[in-house]
C-alpha cells in the first residue's frame, strides 16, 4: 500500500487531538456530484482497520 492508501492510527488521532469529542468529521469529494458515502468499519486482519467509503458516481442521462 502507498501512503496515499493507508496510515497509521496514531497518525490519524495526533491530527484530530485538538478537536473535541463530539466534532462531527465530514467525507467529502472533490466533485459535489459524486458523493462519497462513509459505510462503515472493517477489521482487516489484527492490525488493520478498513474504513469502508461508497462513491455515489452521477451518470445523467442517456
């Protein structure tokens, strides 16, 4: 995995640990139209968490 695909929890907190508890994070993409969708949380094994996203692709019309 490259570093763009995984990071560690620590990481992760050290970013939030100024935020408090009950901050809201939000799951956005960088085109509106397409939403992303944050489905859930997935072991992967012992030390592997998978945080599971949905991408909501907008085709149009036909």
């Amino acid at each position: 995995m490259t570093r763009e695909e995984s990071m560690r929890l620590g990481e992760l907190r050290e970013m939030l640990s100024r935020y408090p508890e009950d901050a809201r994070l939000l799951f956005r993409c960088p085109d509106e139209a397409n939403p992303l969708e944050f489905v859930g949380i997935e072991e992967n094994g012992v030390d592997t968490v998978h945080l599971k996203f949905r991408l909501n692709v907008y085709k149009g019309r036909d």
